[in-house]
C-alpha cells in the first residue's frame, strides 16, 4: 500500500474520532462542528509556524477554497440536522453514498476511467457498508420523515462536490495552504448556527482540543493530500473505513453488539479496499498535476 494510500485511511479514521468525542463530551452539534473546524485551522497555524513554513499560508484563497470550505461545513451540518428528522442509520446510508457516486462521477469528469474490475470493487464496498448498517433503510416519504431525506441528500452532494473539488486544485497551492483555508472558511459558515453558546468549560477543553487536532487537522489535511494523488474510486473506497472505525470504536469503547453481518461488511470493506488500492495506478488527472509541478 503506498503513502497516499496510508494517507487516506488515517484521514478516515480520524474522522471517525469525531463520534467517538461527541459521545464523551457532550457537546452540541454545531459546537463540535466549530470547534472541529476552528481549533483545526488553529493547530495547523501552529504546526506551520513551529516549522517556519508561515509563507505557505500567504496569499488569496481561490473560488475553489472557498466553495470547499463551504461545502464541508454544510456537509457536516445537513447530516447532524437530517437525524433530527430520520433515523441515524439512514443518515449515514444518504451521507456514504457520496464516495461511490463520486468515484463514478470522475470517471465522467476528470477522465479517471472506470473498468468493471474496478467499478465492481465499489459496488462491493458499498455493499460491505450497507452491511454494516444491517440493510436497515427504511424512509417514509411522509411530512415528518421528508424533511430529513432533504437534508441528508443535500450532505451527499456537498461531500461529494467536496471529494471532486478537492481534485481539481490548482498546483500552485499548497495542501497546507488548501486545508487552512477550507477548514476557516468552514468555521465562519457555522458561526450563525451558534445560538446562545455559552463559554466551554475547563472540562471541554481537552474534547475541543481533540476534535480540533484529529478529526479536525489530521483528517482534513490528510484527505486533501490523499485526493490529490489517489484516484477517486480508491479514495471512495477507502473512506469507508470511517464507519468501520465507528462500529469497532462502539464494541470495544461503549460494549455495542457487534453481528455477524457487521462484521462480515468490516472484511469486505477492508478486503475492497486493499484490492482497490493494490490495483492503484495514477490517474490522468494527477499526472497532469505532477507534470505541471516539474514544470
């Protein structure tokens, strides 16, 4: 498995820390959003000063940093608010359908062609998940229901567009760069959410300190490197060790059922992912990206 590769899966593990920091903390949703996003940018400010790398940093965010830090504070956002509505499962069966349709949605627009050998590696990850969802998805098209549905297809397409945005960047910005921006842009477009916050206790600050640092930093950053020079469809693949992560982190950390079925999606999850990543080859699109940097 190559760096990139490695990349990916600690960017999906440390997203899955964000469930694991909601359920010690306590905190509201859009405050764990936030502080994720804030204290994120924050940590990376630091480790870009530590490392007098400040000039990185310099210089105007383009449209495509500022529609990604939009896009993944409302990704974040419209999944939290959707389970108001629906069930959690659901949600996360909306949410995870993001990376297959993005996988196919490059071979289309960034000319990352898709064989079947491929293509039916996703199916089969897919598959795993809903596997690991125990196939529960059971929405009503009704007035309580439909307003939830809304929401988690409006969190699939941000994170899809954020997958495919994160893509398309230019050469010329650094991935550190690419990650301060977004993860900024992302907090200022959850301020308004923020209705009577009060100030976080001495106990929250370790929580935000780790939302920010993990599932904030590490994740964002490591996903945007790892967009850049995986394919979409092993990216896709590979971001389903989020919701692996978050089934083994509820049996070992919180004593949650683990069932036959969930644990045979894990495999075919991990199994996927390996085969995908094995067959990796770098695509038309980060060639160019490569070719443009030499130059």
């Amino acid at each position: 498995m190559g760096p990139y590769a490695l990349l990916a899966l600690i960017s999906a593990v440390a997203m899955a820390s964000s469930g694991i920091i909601a359920r010690f903390s306590g905190l509201a949703a859009a405050e764990l959003t936030f502080y994720r996003l804030a204290v994120g940018a924050l940590c990376l400010l630091l480790f870009v000063g530590l490392s007098g790398r400040l000039a990185l940093l310099k210089g105007k965010p383009d449209w495509r940093m500022a529609l990604n830090g939009v896009l993944l504070a409302s990704f974040m956002l419209c999944f939290l608010s959707a389970i108001e509505y629906i069930s959690l499962a659901n949600a996360i069966m909306l949410v995870y359908l993001a990376p297959p349709l993005s996988a196919f949605i490059a071979h289309w627009l960034l000319n990352e062609t898709l064989d079947l050998p491929d293509a039916s590696l996703i199916v089969l990850s897919f598959f795993g998940f809903a596997m690991l969802q125990q196939f529960k998805f059971d929405l009503v098209l009704d007035a309580t229901q439909l307003p939830g549905l809304l929401l988690g297809i409006l969190s699939l397409c941000a994170y899809s567009s954020f997958l495919l945005l994160n893509r398309r960047s230019l050469p010329a910005h650094s991935q550190l760069q690419r990650t301060f921006y977004q993860l900024i842009i992302g907090a200022c477009c959850v301020l308004p959410f923020l209705t009577g916050i009060n100030m976080p206790s001495a106990d929250d600050l370790l929580w935000i300190a780790l939302a920010g640092i993990f599932p904030g930093f590490i994740a964002i950053y490591c996903a945007i490197i790892a967009l850049q020079h995986l394919p979409t469809r092993v990216y896709a693949t590979l971001a389903y060790l989020e919701p692996v992560t978050v089934i083994l982190a509820g049996w070992w950390l919180f004593n949650e059922r683990l069932t036959t079925l969930q644990l045979g999606g894990v495999l075919l999850i991990i199994l996927t992912g390996l085969l995908l990543a094995r067959r990796h080859k770098p695509a038309k699109a980060v060639l160019a990206v490569a070719e443009a940097v030499r130059l």
